[in-house]
C-alpha cells in the first residue's frame, strides 16, 4: 500500500535542519495538488452525473472514517453557508460519530454495520448522493457504507490514494489520488489528506455550478448573515444589475436578502414577478436574465 510505504528518502528526517524538513514537507504538499490532475476527467464524470441526480431534492452524503472522514465533514460543511445548501440535504456519516471530529475513534473505522446502519437510518435512496473517502481505500466502514448506498441506488463516488483499492471498486464512480508515500509513513493527513481536500473542493464546487448557485463566479445563493456578507451581497447586486451601492442595498430589502431576486429587482422586476420567474428557470439566474431581456 503506497500510502503505508517508507521511504528510504526521510530516514534521518528526525535530524534534518527544520527549514530542510519544512522544505521537504511543502514538495510533498505540491506534488498531492499535482495528483489531482490526472483525475480531472473522473471527477467531471461524477461531478455532471451527482448534479444531474439531486434535482431539488437529493442529498449529499458524505462518508468516511478517521482523517478523511474529518476532511470530508470539513467540505459539507462549508455548503450552506457558502451556496445556501439546504442542511436538511446533508448527511454526514463518520465512524465513531460527530464526536470522532475532535477526537480519535481509530477502532470505528472496521464497523461495518454502522456504516450499513448509518446508510439505512438516513433513508438514503435513488436521488441521493454518497461520497465516500479513504487514503487506503480499504476502510470497512467506507467501503460497507457505499456498497449499501449502491444497493438503495444512491449513486456513489469513491475517492482513494491507492490504486486497485476496493473502495474505487464498490463505488460507481472511482477517484484515484496517486499521492505515492507520506515523508511520515502513513501520516495520511498530510499528502493523501490534501489531495482529498482539493478534490472534494472541486466535486462540491462543481455540483454547485452545475445546479445555478453560481453566477459570473458570484455566491448568488449566499445569505448573508452578518455584516462583512451583507455587504458582499450588495456588492454582488450592484455588479450584476450594473447600479450603486444603495440601490443594490434597497433591492436587496425589497428581495428580503435573497441575492438573486434582489439583482432581478434592481433590473426593474417586481419581487414576487423575480421569484416566479427564478422558478420557472430552476433558481438559475443566467437563465432568468436572459428571460427578461
């Protein structure tokens, strides 16, 4: 297992110069950013296919164990807040459970029946979406929670750093991340761990694109909840309606904060006439712009 591997490189890294091991450790961070790469094309596979399988009702799911259970919760998480994914369209399933974020619950990672359970007691079906991610790709509670959210008819992405894992191969869509030996053996937080970050940052970027809650590079579906985000909201008005500062901002009172009928209405549209039209294209506003030229 390349990612167990030590390498003969760093035997004496104990006793390097800190700016020599510091050095080494940044190579190796650079080099898991260039293993994505070669994944692009699996990823945009599984990125087009899990948005087109949510629609306006399907989860996503996230499931894992360990470090990369905790880099997978760290992703989700970022989803409401950032694109407004609704938290009720989110399941996070970790070994140990939530209480494993903060401390270490190793001996979770071989339950297979939790996993099975956790798939179960969150109804996961046909319009959901599970993204389960190990570095050694042999986790039984991973590999036993996406082949059970297979049998319901979840589609399924696996994400592993060693290739012939059999989590690339119970999963419908297989990530490979070929991130090669840690400088500290096994230490999968660290290469593997990054280049994991880095490809779900792409997946649930790309999900996001895929369904309209990205506008011009703009976090249209944000809401914003405090004052540094209310301000970027009016920033993102004032850019797409092409206006000032306090038009954007009144548009944005009259939307009732909602960024993408607030631009509709700094363009002239009514507010209930905005929200109708933002249906009638699936909450895409490019589309509801071109409707109302």
């Amino acid at each position: 297992m390349s990612t167990e591997r030590i390498s003969r490189r760093f035997v004496d890294l104990d006793a390097w110069e800190t700016s020599e091991a510091l050095d080494a450790m940044l190579e190796g961070q650079l080099s898991a950013i260039a293993a994505v790469r070669p994944a692009l094309t699996a990823i945009g596979r599984a990125v087009d296919e899990a948005a087109a399988r949510l629609g306006e009702t399907g989860r996503l799911v996230y499931l894992g164990a360990g470090t990369s259970g905790r880099i997978a919760v760290q992703d989700g998480a970022e989803l409401t807040p950032t694109f407004d994914w609704p938290r009720e369209r989110l399941v996070f399933a970790i070994a140990g459970g939530m209480g494993a974020l903060v401390a270490s619950a190793e001996g979770a990672e071989d339950d297979e029946a939790a996993a099975r359970a956790a798939m179960d007691e969150a109804a996961v079906g046909p319009a959901d979406v599970v993204i389960g991610v190990a570095a050694s790709g042999a986790t039984p509670y991973t590999i036993a929670g996406i082949a059970r959210a297979r049998e319901t008819g979840a589609l399924t992405i696996g994400i592993a750093n060693n290739r012939g894992a059999r989590l690339l191969a119970a999963a419908e869509h297989a990530i490979l991340l070929e991130t090669g030996g840690e400088l500290i053996a096994g230490s999968t937080r660290m290469k593997a761990g990054t280049a994991q970050k880095a490809t779900l940052n792409l997946i649930s970027t790309g999900i996001m694109l895929r369904l309209g809650r990205v506008y011009r590079g703009m976090m249209v579906n944000m809401r914003a909840a405090n004052a540094k985000l209310r301000r970027r909201a009016e920033v993102i008005v004032a850019e797409i309606a092409g206006c000032g500062d306090d038009d954007a901002r009144a548009a944005l009172a009259r939307g009732e904060g909602d960024i993408k009928v607030a631009s509709l209405v700094a363009l002239g549209a009514e507010p209930e006439a905005a929200r109708s039209r933002l249906a009638e294209c699936g909450g895409n506003l490019r589309l509801a712009l071109a409707a109302l030229q």
